[in-house]
C-alpha cells in the first residue's frame, strides 16, 4: 500500500493515453500503463518515469480485466482514477486509409457489421466491462473520478447541424461507437453521484495519432490537456459532462 494517488490509463503505450499517464506521473500520481502488448507497455514506462507500472490489460477479454483488477488490488487496495482511453477506429482490414476514404466505405448501407462489432466491442462494451471490474477499487477510494476519453465526431447534436464540418464522416463505426460511449458515460454519472464518483466524457480534439492515421492536427501534449484536468477535479467538480479544452461543454 501507498499514499500517492493511483491512476489507470488504458490504452497508455502509445498516443493520448501515453501522453495522459506521463501527465499523471507528474502531477503526482502512480500510474498503471494499460496495455494490451505486455512489451509495448514496459517499453512505454521505461520512457514515462519511476512511477509508472506497466498493466498488461486488453479490455476486451474478460480474464485480462479480472487480472488487471486483481493485480490493482493486491498491490494498491485502491484505485483513485480510472482513464478509459482504450480505442479503435477501425479493424487491420481497413488500416492504412485515410480518414475520407474510411468514411466512404462505412457508409450505414455498405458497412461490415463485423467491422461495426469490432469496433464497439472495444469503445463501447471495453469501457463497461473495465469500469465493472475497478468500480469496487473505485469505491475505496475518497474521490474517486472517471474519465471516458470520447470524442466531438460523437454528438449527435453538432452533426445534426449541416454546418459542422465533420458531419460528413459520421458513421455507425467509430463515431458512432463513441455517441454510445457518450450514453454509457451519463449512465454511469447518473448511477454513481450518490457514491461521490465524478464521471465525465472528454474531446481531445482531432489529435495526430494512429487512430487516425497521423492525419489529426492537433499535438499529443494539447489532446491529453483537458483528459487530466477533468482527472484531477476535486470533490465539487461536475459529474456527467462532456467537454473539450477550448471549446469548454459540448453538446451530447
């Protein structure tokens, strides 16, 4: 057991999720490296510091989460911050394409409905199951928060709106994963504020990362900005929002 704070970032070997655990290892906490390549992870620490640990965990396996959550509790008892960064944008069959190019072929009447599954079994149904197995370490903890790393391609307000400007690459795979991811964030408020449990989505903004294939515009740097800020809130910080680091709320 310790004193400083503990923090799980999943998905943290590489992009916004490294960017976010190297933040946390800074601003004081132990940080558990989720990472779904044991190697990946290790090699991941090595570069973020003394108090980062790596984490074997692949949110879409059962026994990997149940371990991971074991392992948390072993050695920590607790868990102060869950980070739900783990995602995907598309399967190895559609690697490689740019993001217009993937958006035409995700069109509701020609997508692949494994493709569609595979997709929300990471963003969408990984995040339940991983915040399921922590929320008991969660509830050890004085103030606990979690944070669902979303994204602005999700609301369903701003692509009603024909002059959105990524209305056109809204589709049933990855930016439809995380408006459910968004859905599954203000259920999870809803459920947990009596408990004290702050949980918020957040928009890092159209990062440059894999996930889209370097294409994004914005540095790892200012998409983890507003991930770790909602991370740290306090005790009367606001549960069940949905925010970006200078577009301040968006709509859901």
């Amino acid at each position: 057991m310790q004193d400083k704070p503990v923090a799980l970032v999943t998905g943290a070997n590489q992009g916004i999720g490294f960017q976010v655990a190297k933040d946390l290892v800074t601003d004081g906490f132990t940080v558990l490296v989720g990472s779904r390549n044991r190697e990946r992870g290790e090699a991941a620490v090595k570069e973020i510091g003394l108090d980062a640990r790596a984490l074997q965990l692949d949110v879409t396996d059962q026994a990997s989460i149940a371990a991971a959550a074991e392992r948390i509790r072993t050695e920590f008892g607790h868990l102060d911050v869950l980070v739900n960064n783990a995602a995907i944008s598309h399967t190895s069959k559609l690697a490689g394409m740019s993001v217009m190019e993937y958006a035409k072929l995700t069109r509701p009447s020609v997508v692949s409905l494994d493709e569609v599954r595979a997709v929300w079994e990471t963003n969408v149904f990984g995040v339940l199951a991983v915040t399921q197995a922590m929320l008991p370490l969660l509830r050890e903890a004085p103030a606990a928060r979690i944070v669902n790393v979303s994204s602005g391609v999700g609301s369903l307000t701003r692509n009603a709106d024909p002059a959105f400007p990524y209305r056109s690459i809204f589709g049933p795979v990855y930016p439809a994963s995380k408006t459910a991811l968004n859905a599954m964030t203000l259920a999870m408020a809803i459920e947990l504020e009596p408990a004290g449990i702050k949980v918020n989505a957040v928009s890092p903004g159209f990062t440059k990362t894999n996930l889209n294939n370097y294409e994004g515009t914005d540095t790892l740097q200012e998409g983890a900005r507003e991930v770790v800020r909602v991370a740290l809130l306090g005790p009367d910080g606001p549960t069940g929002t949905f925010t970006h680091a200078t577009l301040g709320t968006l709509p859901w």
